[in-house]
C-alpha cells in the first residue's frame, strides 16, 4: 500500500522542514509547499489524503485554501487540520466552520498531531471499506 499523502502548507520554512521530516519518519508522504497557492495547485494535482493547513500565510491564507479545495469534489471529503499562532477566538470559530479536525496552536507538540493525523486518516479509511 502507498504512503497515505499529507499537504502540508506551511510558510516558516524551518518548521514545514520538521513537519515533513517528522511526517515521512512515520510513514505518510508529506507534500511541503509554502504558501497559498502552492497549495491549492498541489492540493488539485496530488490529490493528498489530508490537508493541514497553515492560517496566515502568503498568495492565500489556510481557510481560503481550503474553501477552493472542496469545489473539486474529489477533494471535498479530504480531512483537514489548520494551524496557526492566532489565539482569537474568531480562528476557532471559522475552523469549526471549516469542519476541521482540529486547530493547533503553535507551538503545538508533534507527537500530539500525529494522532490526529493518524485519527483521521484511519477514520477515513475505515469509511472507505
């Protein structure tokens, strides 16, 4: 069976480097882009198996990403998670719109992501059989 692929839409690029490391370490195929639009145009391409999905980056912030990504509708079921350093509640608010599985804080522990990642994922699966 292939690597399940994650998007991972991050502008600090140190930080979308340690995501993807640490996502490849466990077994899924990170697909590491750095702004908005790579991210739309990586999403419709590779069709990843989950999106997570920075809030405040360039040429397109995590939520508008996200609305044009579920148009497609092999995308529309995709689960996704944002992530941000934005404590408002109004963030918290459009997420849940967004039927996000989660919104992590940043700093956020790795470790704490990945069984998220891994809830999804297997929840999705198990749907699809």
């Amino acid at each position: 069976m292939d690597a399940m692929k994650i998007l991972v839409a991050e502008d600090e690029v140190e930080f979308r480097q340690t995501l993807g490391v640490f996502l490849s370490k466990h077994g899924y195929c990170p697909i590491c882009v750095e702004d908005g639009y790579q991210a739309l145009d990586f999403a419709i391409r590779e069709r990843p198996d989950l999106l997570l999905l920075d809030v405040h980056m360039p040429a397109g912030d995590g939520f508008g990403v996200h609305e044009r990504v579920v148009k497609h509708p092999e995308l529309t079921a995709k689960p996704v998670i944002f992530m941000t350093h934005d404590p408002s509640p109004e963030v918290e608010r459009i997420a849940e719109e967004h039927g996000a599985i989660a919104l992590m804080h940043k700093p956020f522990d790795l470790v704490d992501l990945l069984a998220k990642i891994k809830s999804a994922l297997d929840h999705g699966v198990a749907e699809a059989a």
